[in-house]
C-alpha cells in the first residue's frame, strides 16, 4: 500500500496555493466514482461533481485557498482519520471562514475513494427568514 498518511498530507496541502490548485486536487486525488459526503450540506460523486461544489463556494463568497491546518492524523488499514482546521480565504489573502473539521478519507491505488467529513454546517446556511 501506498503512503496513504502522504497522500491525504499531499491533498491538503496543496490547497493553499489557490483556487486552481484546490480544484485540480481533486481531479489528481478522486476517482471518477470517489464519493464526498459533506455530512449535512452536499454530498458529490467524482471529481467533476466536486469541483461545481466548490466552484459555487467559490463565487458566492469570492473564496480563493484554503489553509489546513491539520491537528491529527491517524491510519487505519486504508482509512485516514483527520482532525483539522480549515481557512478559507479570500482572494485578498483575508480569512473568510474558520471551520474545525473531523473527516474520514478511504485510499486505494493511491486515490481517494471515499471521504466523510463532519462539521458544523452553520456558517454556510442562509440566514433564517432569507429567500436564498
């Protein structure tokens, strides 16, 4: 098996050179079936799925990169735990969003098959009452 604990390091890591850079990510990283499960908010199959995801974070709040910070990892079999704050900035290097993030990601053949991730949807809901 491959370094898997490398491999999501690698993912994550990348984000923080800018908006292309998270987006080929996970062209590089997801398989045509790998499924995201942002538990509460979306839930994608494939990187192409994936990538409209972010694109449309993107737009609506001019999101560029994103920082990790990532405060554990732990291996089990092919499943990496991961614990880890997330910044999202904006194109002027601002932080638009703190997001403290646990998450699961399952590799095979030094892809990402499946990746869960659990964490406090609030910030990305339309205020109470909005038509948005």
């Amino acid at each position: 098996m491959t370094d898997a604990i490398g491999l999501v390091r690698q993912f994550f890591d990348s984000w923080r050179e800018g908006a292309g850079a998270v987006n080929r990510s996970f062209y590089d990283h997801f398989t045509p079936e790998t499924v995201w499960d942002n538990v509460g908010l979306a839930r994608t199959t494939g990187p192409h799925e994936a990538v409209a995801f972010l694109r449309r974070g993107e737009e609506l709040r001019q999101r560029d990169a994103i920082r990790v910070d990532l405060l554990s990892i732990a291996q089990d079999g092919n499943k990496i735990l991961t614990e880890r704050i997330d910044y999202l900035l904006g194109k002027d290097g601002e932080v638009q969003n703190v997001i403290p993030v646990m998450g699961i990601l399952e590799i095979a053949d030094e892809k990402i098959t499946a990746w869960r991730e659990y964490f406090d949807i609030t910030p990305f809901r339309p205020p109470a009452g909005s038509t948005a």
